[in-house]
C-alpha cells in the first residue's frame, strides 16, 4: 500500500510540474503549493480520487484544444482568422470524402 501511495504521488507530482511551463521550471518558480490547491477543489487539504481525475481530464481537454487550434492557425500566430478557418473546414471537408 505505501509503494501504491509513492507511485500515485509521484505521478501527480509529474503532472503537475508537466503542466507548468518549461521556463517556470528553469526559474525555480513552481509553485507546488498553489498548483496542490488548485486540485484540491473543496479545500480539505487532500487529493481525492475524483479531485485527481478531474484535474488529468482537465489536462487532456487542454492539449486537445491547443492541438485543434494549432491545426487551424497555419500561421502560427496564436489567432485564428476567418481564411485560416476556411481553410481548415475546406481541408476537414476532403477528408471527410476519402
């Protein structure tokens, strides 16, 4: 059980950091603390389970966005513009076909 314990606390520690960028980390500017807190959505000071699942669903919904943004933004300017928009309906559309 407390193998179990270290391995889970590990992974939520790689989470966490995983979600921070890399130039927070080069500047010591984690804030473990906060991002705990963060987690722990009702404030009893632990994790649970669901708390946990909720924060790794988060995550992954994130990283999908930012990919299907980044598959539209050709430019890769951070905006999306109504031609780049276009672009990827034209694109999405084809694929749909074959």
């Amino acid at each position: 059980m407390i193998d179990l314990k270290k391995k889970i606390i590990k992974v939520l520690i790689t989470l966490i950091i995983s979600t921070t960028s890399f130039s927070a980390l080069a500047h010591d500017e984690i804030n473990l603390k906060g991002k705990f807190q963060n987690i722990d959505t009702n404030n009893d000071e632990t994790i649970s389970l669901e708390e946990f699942k909720n924060f790794v669903l988060e995550n992954r919904r994130m990283n999908r966005l930012e990919r299907i943004f980044n598959r539209i933004d050709n430019n890769s300017n951070g905006e999306i513009t109504i031609e780049e928009l276009e672009l990827f309906q034209k694109k999405f559309r084809e694929k749909q076909k074959s």
